[in-house]
C-alpha cells in the first residue's frame, strides 16, 4: 500500500497541529505478486477478512425470494421465459456484489483530527478519503464514527464521486459535553453500491485519543477589593514588548514585521529585529491547592475546572497572568499560546483524588484561590476576599 500524500485543511489552526492515523484499504490485495494476489482473493470468496460482513439489505432479500420463486417455477414448469429471468435476477445480484467489491478495492481511508477540543464548543472530526484506482472513481460510502466515553455518533456519507487520484474529506462539527480523556473512533465503512441490494461493511475500528478542554464559563472576576502583585508597568529582565531597547537581532522566522528596526536593517544590509525590554503586567497567580474532600461533589468539580479555565484565559488575555499552581507542582508560567495550553490539557486529566496542598507559589505575587460554597456554587477568592462567584 502506497502512502498518499496528506491533504491539508484550510484555515486549520497552527497550534495543537493537526494529528491523523495511518492509512487504512480493504485489505485485498497483499502480496505484490499477481498470482499469489489472485489466489488470496479466491480464499477470501468463501473466508472473508475479519471485520468484512456482506448482508442483504430489505430490497435484496426481496430480489432472493424472487429468486427462489422464479427458480421453482421453472423448475417445475420448464418454461425457458422464467430460466431467463431467473438468470437476470441472480446476474444482477452477481454483478452487485462484483462492482461492490470494485469499489472498495480502490478506497483508502484514515482519520483526521485537528482541535483543540473544548466542552460545548464545536471542533472539526475529519475521515479523508483516497481512491487508489486508476480508472474508476469511487462512489456511495458511509462512514460511522463515535465516541468511547461520551457516546456521541455520526455517519459521514460520501455524496459525490471520487476521481482516481483525488483525495476528499468529510467533516464532522463534534461538540464535546464533557472535559477529560476521550476517545474517537472510527467504527466501520459501509456501502451499498450499486444497485443497494448488498450491504458491504469492513469494521476494522481507528481509535484516537484526544483531550476536552473544561468549558468556558460567564464569571467575571472584580479585583477593586485585590491588592495587585507588583505595579503594572514594571520592567522586567526578559525580552519580551516595551518601549525601552533591550538588544538588536538577526530576524527569525515567526519574528512580527513591527519589530523589526529598519535604520539597523538597512545600515547592516540584512533583517534585523529590536528586543525591548518586557514591561511586567503579569500581576497573577491562579492555585488549585485544596483538599480531596472539599470536591465531592462531581459537578461542582467540574464547575470548579471550567472556573478555573476561564480565569486562567481571561487573565492571559488581559496581561495579568503570572502562573498556574498545580496541587503538589510547583507555579507553572505562563507567558504564550504552548504553555496556555498545557495548563488547559492539565485542567482536562485533573481528578478529585488528585487534589492536595498547592506546590511553591511564587513571592509578591497575588494568589488566586478556589474554593466550594454549599453545594453548587464555587468561590474564588484572593487573600480571603471573593472576587468572584460560578
């Protein structure tokens, strides 16, 4: 089997990267040999591969009584009208199962995921599809995806041709209900090509693991009452955007046009970049220490997750966002779009029973703490004082 090569999804978002598994065909053909290939197919007529079925869907069953009808009939009336018609029927359901098997011989297929995936947000769950013949196109397939945990199915139909040599994707908008560790499994490729007589199905499960961010949640938070962790504007020793000249660079790819110095440039004859200073407005820390016991409750659990996620991004949003502490870790910083994300997908395998004491919180920060009120509700609160309510 020949690798395809990949077919990228516009406007697909650069960070996570878009994953798929490998490719996957009906399992036919093996051997490059003609002969041996030819002998494995004769096997496969009376064994076929495991997870391929062939049924007879209600207008084939019907087309077999007919069948059975007519051959009595003829039998005992040894009219040749009905022999002909006899034979017409079973030569259409021959040559049903013929152009069936055409059909999936050519097909190729792997699953495609791009992300990131957030509770009640939708995100794109792709099956691409490749023909491998050199001649026919491929037509009239469904594919039945679902998911391990949360139970959500979708049957992706392929409603146009597939010229040989093209690739094409079916998309499907999933919106997870629920954070954590999922799974999205690509069930089985079903067709009833041509005449919808026969229903050919390969079940040979792709599975994919993906992560569910907590969802994102309306509690604003009022800091009037919160004392501030340094003064906004402060410089800081890391290069970052300010107004005061750090160093000057060679341009890297990734670097933004507005940093970049043009007197430098044109004097030295090649791109050359400012680093500023950085002025400090990470005025946050945002802890998930606390007790097993305080969350009992699986919901507020979850509220407390999706809480704490909103938190986290507005705060990065805003500048003012120093870390996160983790129970038993020490503050993660958070100063881009990676290490946001590695708290999100942190946020999504965290469990009750992994609550504990918060790890080494950073000095003269201000700490921003979590904690449940009655049995629905959850508070966070910065030195005792509720700053705001989910």
């Amino acid at each position: 089997m020949s690798e395809v090569p990949p077919v990228e999804r516009e406007g697909a978002t650069p960070a996570p990267p878009e994953t798929r598994t490998e490719w996957r065909d009906p399992g036919f053909f093996v051997r490059r040999r003609p002969f041996w290939s030819a002998v494995r197919l004769a096997v496969q007529l009376f064994k076929p591969p495991r997870g391929h079925r062939t049924l007879p869907t209600r207008a084939g069953a019907v087309l077999i009584l007919l069948c059975l009808g007519i051959g009595t009939a003829a039998f005992n009336t040894s009219q040749n009208i009905l022999y002909i018609a006899l034979a017409l029927l079973l030569s259409s359901l021959l040559l049903s199962g013929v152009l069936s098997w055409l059909n999936f011989k050519g097909c190729r297929w792997r699953l495609s995921v791009s992300g990131p995936f957030r509770a009640g947000e939708t995100a794109p769950v792709a099956v691409e599809i490749h023909n491998a013949h050199r001649w026919l196109p491929l037509y009239s397939m469904a594919f039945e995806i679902d998911t391990q945990v949360g139970g959500d199915k979708k049957t992706l139909h392929l409603r146009r041709g597939v010229v040989p040599g093209d690739t094409v994707k079916l998309e499907w908008l999933w919106k997870p209900s629920r954070r954590g560790e999922e799974v999205v499994i690509l069930r089985r490729l079903v067709s009833k090509f041509p005449f919808g007589f026969l229903r050919k199905s390969i079940e040979f499960p792709m599975e994919h693991p993906v992560l569910v961010w907590p969802a994102k949640i309306d509690a604003p938070l009022t800091f009037s009452r919160a004392r501030a962790a340094r003064p906004m504007g402060r410089l800081s020793h890391r290069a970052g955007y300010g107004a005061d000249l750090r160093n000057l660079r060679d341009y890297r790819p990734g670097d933004p046009l507005r940093q970049i110095h043009w007197r430098a440039t044109a004097r030295q004859g090649r791109l050359t970049v400012r680093e500023d200073f950085e002025e400090t407005r990470h005025a946050y820390v945002v802890s998930l220490g606390g007790s097993a016991r305080q969350w009992r409750r699986a919901a507020q659990f979850e509220k407390l997750c999706s809480f704490a996620a909103t938190v986290v991004e507005d705060l990065y949003r805003a500048g003012r966002l120093q870390g996160v502490v983790f129970p038993r870790e020490r503050a993660r910083p958070v100063h881009n779009l990676g290490e946001l994300h590695a708290v999100f997908d942190a946020l999504a395998r965290l469990h009750p029973e992994d609550c504990g004491p918060a790890g080494e919180e950073p000095r003269y920060a201000t700490v921003l703490t979590f904690r449940p009120e009655g049995s629905e509700s959850v508070l966070c609160q910065s030195d005792g004082i509720t700053v705001g309510q989910a």
